[in-house]
C-alpha cells in the first residue's frame, strides 16, 4: 500500500505549554477518501496544515509522499481548500478566472495559459457542474456554487491529494448533499486522495470509506459503520441510528 502521507507520534502547541495536537498517528493511503472530524478547537486544522507541511510539529515525523512534509518538493500536486476560502478585493473576478489562477498556481511560470492548460481549466469547470456559469462573477453565486468555484480552482492543478478544511461552512443542508456527491464522484472518477475536513460530517458519512474523529488526539478511527452511535453527527438527516 502506497502512501500519500504518515504522522508519527505528532505532537503540536501555538503555546508552550498548551498542545493543540498530543501524540497523534496516521497514515492515509493513496486514493483513500477520508472524512476527519472534531469539534472546533479539537485540532483539525491543525493537523491538517501539518500534514501539508505548512506547520512543524513540536515532536514526531510527517511525511509526505516519503518526504519530509515541509520540505516537500511536489506541492503542485496539493490542492488545498482552506477553511473560509473566499477572494480578496473588490473585482468581480469570474469562476473561470479563479479557476484559471489555480492552473497559474500549479506552477505555470510564464504567467499566461496555453491551449492544453485552457482546456484543463474548461474541464474543472465542467466537473463540478459549473459550465454554464464560467463567465459569471463569483460574489454573485450562492455559497455552494463558490464552494464548487474553489474545488474547481484546486482541480486545475491535477492533485493527487485534495484537502478540503470546513467547505460546508455557511451552506445549507441541501448543498452539502450535492457537495458530498460531487466529491464522491471525483474520488471515483480521478482516484484523487480526498481528505474532507468539518465538524459536521452527516453529509458525507455514507460516501467516505473511513472518519477519523479528532479531539487532541485521535479517538477514533475506522469505518463510519464503526463508529458508536453518540458520535454520529445528530444534526444531518442521514445521520445513522
């Protein structure tokens, strides 16, 4: 089994003193799709920047891909939605213009796209459904269409690993659906590592093949058929009995 990123024995604290993450462990497999959830303040983002090599743990190893996580060497292959992803500015920027800089970003240095990296763009469009509004400004779609604007920014780049922090904040129920379906159906469609990152994992518990609960440390991990049923998210409609 191939792995695309191992914790060991992580550990990690914004203050001396005060550990956000304490002797944690994990290892996520190539082309897995992963729910991690917690309550907020439990150490979800923080783990998760630390498997991204955005963060140094105080103790332990990350890894990522058989490298060390901060100095890894093929960050273009990440696509990373930050928790509150939104645009800066005030231009009525278009999703095909966010999706476009998210190709630049995948290390396009010349600045400008060619026909292979448009075509590329068109396609992540079009896979989270939103072709018919490429040309429209972002700030005027709902909260999940920009969601989907994001996801598609990240496809752009061709990740191996998508880690998705909090992307149902401020959607409603029906949108998370869609999300989760949407996400499901990349994970089959390009065998992309899929981490989904939230306190509320109701939508996506029937699609992800394992949920790591996180609280510090790791209370639990394995199949959300597994886990006991005080756990399960009571606020979603699909949550289990």
């Amino acid at each position: 089994m191939s792995l695309a990123a191992e914790l060991v024995g992580i550990s990690f604290g914004y203050q001396p003193g005060q550990l956000v993450l304490e002797d944690v462990s994990l290892a996520l497999a190539e082309g897995e799709f992963v729910a991690v959830a917690g309550p907020n303040g439990g150490g979800k983002t923080t783990l998760m920047r630390i498997l991204l090599g955005l963060e140094r743990p105080s103790t332990g190893s990350a890894i990522l891909y058989g490298e060390p996580a901060h100095r890894y060497s093929g960050r273009r292959a990440l696509g990373y939605l930050a928790q509150r992803s939104q645009l800066g500015g005030d231009a009525p920027v278009t999703v095909r213009e966010v999706v476009a800089a998210g190709r630049l970003a995948a290390g396009r240095l010349l600045g400008r796209l060619d026909a292979e990296d448009r075509e590329h763009v068109e396609e992540a469009i079009a896979r989270v459904g939103l072709s018919a509004v490429a040309g429209a400004p972002v700030r005027t779609l709902s909260g999940g269409m920009q969601q989907r604007t994001f996801i598609a920014k990240a496809l752009a780049g061709q990740p191996s690993l998508l880690v998705l922090d909090e992307p149902t904040t401020g959607v409603d129920a029906e949108s998370q659906e869609s999300l989760a379906e949407l996400l499901a159906t990349l994970h089959r469609e390009l065998g992309v590592t899929i981490v989904y990152v939230s306190h509320e994992f109701g939508a996506v518990e029937h699609h992800v093949e394992r949920l790591v609960l996180v609280r510090r440390s790791i209370v639990f991990d394995g199949s959300p058929g597994e886990l006991p049923g005080m756990w399960h998210d009571p606020g979603h409609v699909h949550a289990r009995e």
